[in-house]
C-alpha cells in the first residue's frame, strides 16, 4: 500500500487515538515502502508519542478547513464521521475507512443520542426502537448510509460485541467476518513470572478505570473474594489500579477481614508492567486492560461491563475463551453464560505448582495470534484498500445533510418530553 492516514479531532489523550498512534508508528517503521500521515489537533497532547521521524504529521486547527489531496485511505473512529466533513477538505483520492472501537458508536450518527441510548438500555434492539422513535424516517436515510459504508468496504469493527451491536441497530447483514480490526498492542521483552506472589496470600489485581459501566463488575469480584476468603480461610488482597468518579459505590461492598482492597490510582508504561509483575497473580480487566496483563503472561480474567450490580451467580472466563475478539460483554445481553465460577479461577490457578505458569501461558498465546500489532497492521493492509468510499459519496448519501434534520427531530421529541 502506498500510503496510509490516521486522523484524529480531539487534542486530549484518548484510548480511541492511542490505538492509531500504535499502527501508525509501527507501518511507518517497518512498512518503508508505505508513507504514513497522521492528520492531528496542532495542540494534541498525544504528539509526544508520535515517531515524528517517520510519521508525516500535519497539524489542523478547529474552524480552519485543511484540504488534503493524496492517493491514501483515511482511517479514524467513526465518532469522527462528521468532523471528517467539518475540519477536512478531501479529495476524491482520499478512501474513507471509519473504525467501530465502542458498542454501539454507531449512535453518534445521531447527534445527541449517544447521551442517552445507555439510559435507554444496553440491548441494541431497544435502543433501536427509540432511535426510531426520536428520529423517524431520517433514521433510515442514517441506515441507508452505514448499509452504503459496510458494503463498500468503509467500516471496520473492533470485535463482533461491536459488529452484530451495530447490525441489531443498522441492519447491514454482514455476510463475512472479514471486516475485523481488532485492537492492537505491542510485545514487548520482559522476564515473566511464573510463580506465585505470596505462599499464604492470593494476590488478585484489577485494571481499568472506576467509572459507571465497571465499578459494579468490580464489586462483583470483590464480593465473591469475601465470600471465598471467609469459606475458605484465606487472605486475598485485591490491587485496584485505576481511578474514576464512581470509586465511591465501592464503599457499599462488605468486605470481608481477609481481604485487603490496595488502591494503587491511575499506573501506566513500564511501571505499570513492572507492578503486575511483582505483585499480581490473576488480573481482572476488561478490553484493553485485559490484553495489557495478558501480554505480561499474568492469567487474565475478561470481565463484562454492567450498568447495574452484578448476580452472584455471574460466572468468569480466561481471556482466551473469548470468541471473534471479543473483549468484554454487557452482563444484561449475554446471549451465553461464561464457564468458571470464582472457585474455579482460584483452584486453575493456585491449586497445582504450575497453574499459573499454564494459565498464564494459553493468555499470552491468544495476544500473540490475536492482538500483536504485527497481526493487526497486516489486517488493516488487508481492509484498507478495500475501501471505495470517499467524501463525495457519503455527501451524496445525504448522511451529513441528514444531520440537521436529526437535530430537529431529537429537539422536537426528547427535549419536548424531557421538558
């Protein structure tokens, strides 16, 4: 290929823009013959982590159209659609290819309504039903339009939480799996750990922010720690690495004397690898978080997002017993219940001399063969080209004209309503 473009409106240090900024530095530095651009705010915080040797970077300001004329496939969220319009000035030789990197990001096609499809329900069926209800037949000039993108190869899906979420709500009928682009991590070298922390202590670890749709998974983990340590009893201590706004619901939890909670806040880099490491044995973590312990050979849990506590009778599964990408479910949708109770994890883990040396071994296999960013550039070498969407195309779809009238459509029901 002979060139490739990142593209990214925010100027903050988002997960979304990180993940471009892993295959942009990668392709432009063992792809020689691919020239590499990444079109950014010229106030982006990220910029530090740009190979600016080797990445062409082209700043642009908001308000200020920036024409950009290149034989090259564009790829960014599709939470930028609009500001691919907005800020950029294309030329029909630029290819469009829009990333789904979150369930049901397809609802910030409707302005607005991304505020309120998880009030609604976290069941794309029903966040379908108001959709349409909010916007009436201009949701099906939307749904023509993403139907237009699927089958001229513009859209690309993290996992198939993301693909089936957006075809409830889009009706695109996929016949294939081949438009993945899953999410992307670098190997790095490191001496693993094979053995276990303490002797006497399980050491388990959570990482991820504290925020709405995972504090009450945590909780969940905590309270089957409490009730394990206390039938059993054992000492647990729980790492909590992360921080956010709903770190408070913790303080509900009734949290047994053997256990321990240690809050460690936000940790990143090398010392957050540093910290697994030395002090966890099996990592709870949901989608980035997840494959970050798995690529250290840590046993690692992927955990379901809940917008509301969790049953006690909600089961656990290895990284690595994930399907089509897959890194996280919502518990109120799964279509399948997940295979190991926590006294299951324990004993895989604790109750043989190389339980966590095996565990450990089979989470790293699933990143090496389903998230190295070697795999995942060559997949995107795969899509890119595919694409045969540009921005005259979707102009003449009416997908941006359509926005102002789902601006009045939404103003005229929810605000109504809510009013």
């Amino acid at each position: 290929m002979k060139s490739i473009t990142f593209f990214e409106q925010t100027k903050e240090i988002v997960g979304a823009n990180t993940l471009c900024i892993r295959l942009a530095n990668y392709i432009a530095e063992n792809f020689d013959d691919t020239k590499v651009f990444y079109i950014g705010h010229k106030d982006y915080e990220a910029k530090h982590l740009i190979n600016m040797d080797k990445v062409n970077y082209i700043n642009y300001e908001v308000g200020k159209k920036l024409s950009f004329d290149e034989d090259t496939v564009l790829i960014t969220s599709i939470l930028n659609i609009f500001d691919v319009n907005i800020e950029l000035d294309l030329s029909n030789r630029v290819k469009l290819l829009f990333w789904s990197i979150f369930p049901l990001d397809m609802a910030y096609l409707f302005p607005f309504a991304h505020k309120y499809v998880y009030k609604v329900s976290s069941d794309p069926k029903k966040i379908c039903k108001f959709l349409k209800f909010v916007y009436g037949c201009d949701y099906t000039k939307v749904q023509e339009g993403y139907k237009f993108m699927y089958n001229n190869g513009a859209l690309a899906f993290m996992d198939s939480l993301n693909l089936d979420s957006s075809n409830d709500c889009m009706a695109f009928s996929p016949t294939d799996r081949i438009h993945y682009l899953p999410i992307p991590l670098t190997p790095k070298e490191h001496s693993i750990n094979p053995n276990l922390i303490e002797d006497e202590v399980i050491n388990l670890g959570w990482l991820g922010r504290l925020v709405e749709f995972k504090i009450h998974s945590l909780a969940g983990v905590i309270k089957n720690a409490t009730l394990y340590a206390d039938n059993y009893n054992k000492k647990i201590k729980i790492h909590i690495i992360g921080s956010g706004k709903d770190q408070n619901l913790l303080d509900q939890c009734i949290i047994s004397d053997n256990v321990e909670l240690i809050f460690l806040n936000t940790i990143s880099g090398d010392k957050l690898d540093s910290y697994i490491l030395n002090n966890i044995d099996i990592m709870f973590a949901m989608g980035t978080s997840c494959i970050e312990s798995s690529k250290l050979h840590i046993p690692s849990i992927l955990i379901d997002a809940s917008y509301k506590e969790i049953p006690l009778d909600y089961k656990f599964k290895w990284i690595y017993e994930t399907h089509d990408y897959c890194l996280g479910e919502d518990v109120a949708t799964m279509k399948t219940q997940n295979p190991h109770s926590f006294e299951d994890i324990i004993s895989h883990v604790y109750d043989t001399q190389e339980g966590k040396k095996i565990v450990g071994n089979k989470c790293y296999d699933y990143f090496q063969n389903s998230h190295s960013i070697d795999l995942i550039a060559k997949m995107l070498f795969d899509l890119a080209p595919k694409s045969n969407v540009s921005i005259s195309d979707l102009r003449s779809l009416n997908l941006y004209k359509a926005k102002f009238q789902l601006i009045k459509q939404f103003k005229r029901k929810v605000l109504k309503i809510n009013n």
